[in-house]
C-alpha cells in the first residue's frame, strides 16, 4: 500500500475535535456572555490569558481546532458533490490551519521566537 | 482475476450513481449528519476569533473593543449552540472509538461517553473558575 498521511491528518482532526468539544462551549460562554455582561472584567481576561500557561492552552485552542475544521470541512465538500478540486482544497485548509498556527505561536511565544 | 470461490471477478466497473446535490435534505438522520460535519466551520470560526484576541494581548483597548463588538457577540451566540452540538456529537461517539476491555467484558458505552460528559462539565467549569479568579492573586 501507497504511504500516506492520511493518519497524521486523522489525528490532528481528532484532537482538535476532542479540544473543541471540551473548552470552545465554555470559552464563548466567557468571551460572548461573561465579559459583555460584566460578569468577568475584559481587562482581567486579558491580564488571565496573558499568563504562559494560559497562551500554551490559547494556542491549543487555536491550532488543533482550525486542523478539524480544514479535515472535516474537505470532505464535507465532498459530500456536497464538489470533488473535482480534491488537492487544491486539502492544500488550501491545511495551509491555512497550519499558517494560522505559525501566526499564533509568533504571537504566543515570543520567548522562543526573540 | 478470479476470487476465493473461483468466479471471474470484473474489475474497474464503473458503477457509480450521481447523487443529487441535496441529497442531505432527504432524511432527518441525513440533515443531522450534515449539521454535524458543518460544526467544524464554527469551532474553526471561533479558533479565529481567539487567533484575533491572541494579537491583541499586549493591546488591553483593543482586545476590550474586540470583545465588546456587537457583530463578534452575535456570532458568538450562533457559534455557541453549533459548538455544543459538536461536543454532544462528538462524546456520543467516544464509545465508538475508544473500546475498553475488562477481562472478558467491554465496558459499556454509556459508562464511557458518561465519563466524558463529567469531564466536559468539570473542564468548563473549571475555565470558567480560571477565567474569573485570575488576575486577581497573580
């Protein structure tokens, strides 16, 4: 059989899924409910997700979740019948998964990027 | 090319049937799948959206001004009921894929989708404990 990866994809869909099913309900409750509401200050949010462990887990919850949207959004489009442009898409969403991670872990990391 | 029973097997047919583009809206199970996989386009959404507050981090005006948008929250709340979807979609299927053995006895799937849904309520709960004493103490 042709190697292929097929797996590593699979995996980063997994895990963005299992990192989306447990923290984004809860994060919009905070950033489209909390904080418009005066329940959680926006500027302590800010001072909260500053803090290194917190970007660790903000780039997590960037990263992995864009990877599930670029593996399921593709072949949902198959489903839709669009299947004649198979890898300019694959190249399209992975690409912007993966440029979105760079972008976040310039911006998140900056120890190991100064 | 023949196969276990002997028979000549074609290969190669060509024998698929063109599926109508709605094809989803036929059947209730259809159009629940469909919803399913189209979650991915919210919780992908909302990947961006904290990608827009991560650059705004070291600006406290704009990250308040972002949250603040009135167009931002009103995503939010779309993305919210379609992010919940995805969750309860997703433990629903963790029976599925992770199978646990014990001795001769699988582990039933409700005790492992249960499991689940404890840890969503626990993590959540705990995001949002995290999110509203920080700041204060550190």
């Amino acid at each position: 059989m042709a190697r292929s990866n097929e797996p590593a994809f699979w995996s980063l869909f997994s895990a963005g899924g299992m990192v989306a099913a447990f923290l984004i309900p809860a994060a919009i409750l905070i950033t489209a409910y909390m904080v418009p509401q005066g329940k959680i200050d926006a500027e302590q949010l800010r001072i909260v997700m500053d803090h290194f462990i917190a970007r660790l887990l903000l780039l997590a919850m960037i990263s992995l979740p864009l990877f599930h949207w670029a593996h399921r959004f593709r072949f949902a489009l198959v489903d839709l019948g669009i299947k004649n442009a198979k890898l300019p898409i694959a190249i399209l969403f992975y690409g912007t998964a993966a440029g979105s991670t760079i972008c976040a872990a310039y911006l998140l990391l900056p120890p190991i990027f100064s | 090319m023949t196969n276990r029973t002997g028979n000549t097997t074609t290969t190669e047919r060509q024998l698929i049937r063109k599926m109508p583009a709605n094809w989803w809206l036929k059947k209730p199970a259809y159009l629940r799948y469909m919803i399913r996989e189209m979650t991915c386009l919210f919780v992908g959404g909302y990947a961006m959206f904290l990608l827009m507050l991560a650059a705004r981090l070291d600006k406290p005006e704009a990250f308040a001004d972002l949250l603040a948008s009135p167009l931002a929250i009103a995503l939010q709340w779309i993305a919210l009921p379609m992010a919940i979807y995805h969750s309860v979609t997703w433990f629903n299927l963790t029976p599925k894929v992770l199978v646990i053995w014990r001795g001769e006895d699988k582990l039933p799937g409700f005790l492992i989708a249960g499991a689940h849904y404890a840890g969503w309520l626990a993590v959540s709960a705990g995001l949002i404990y995290f999110a509203m004493s920080g700041g204060t103490d550190g």
